[in-house]
C-alpha cells in the first residue's frame, strides 16, 4: 500500500505527463519542471504551498493557482525569458485545467 505523499507524487506526475501529452512538442516533463521551479522543491513543499491557497471549500483559484506558481518560480532562482514566460503561461493554464476537472 503506498503512503498519501507517494500518493501525491503519483499524482502530481500524472498530471504533468497529462500537460506534457496535451501540449505543443517543446514541452517535456523536464521544460514543465524547469519552467515552473517545481523540479527546486519537495512534494511536501508545494503541498503546503497549495493547502495555504485554498479557500473555505478547500478549492484553489485560478489566481491563486498562479500565485502559488509565482513564488514557486521566483524562489526556484530560474531565470526565465519572456518566451519562458509565454510556455509558463500556457503550461499553467492547461495544468489548472487538468486539476480543475
């Protein structure tokens, strides 16, 4: 039986595959990684990241999603060009989608 964090490992991979699949050829589960600094930081951190996000329902907005998604970026030190940015976008709107389903 696996622990919830493998479970959410799982999960989170799953997801990122999901976006990768869905996505334009230049993005690989490596670009999203980079892209987004979740490759910088434990499963448990960005967890805690997006449990402080929710609301009262336990749902994380779309502001609040990319938020979360800009401390993360900001804090990973990645420097990122404004086509960098343009892929964040599109990777961060489809991965909200994918979650928001």
């Amino acid at each position: 039986s696996q622990s919830a964090n493998e479970d959410g490992e799982e999960s989170a991979a799953h997801a990122a595959q999901a976006v990768a699949e869905a996505a334009p050829s230049w993005v690989s589960l490596d670009e999203v990684r980079r892209l987004t600094g979740l490759g910088s930081f434990s499963v448990d951190e960005v967890f805690e990241l997006f449990a402080e996000a929710t609301n009262d329902e336990g749902m994380v907005s779309v502001e609040a999603f990319e938020a979360c998604f800009e401390e993360l970026v900001d804090a990973s030190g990645v420097d990122l060009t404004e086509d960098d940015l343009d892929r964040l976008r599109l990777i961060l709107s489809r991965l909200y989608e994918t979650f928001d389903a």
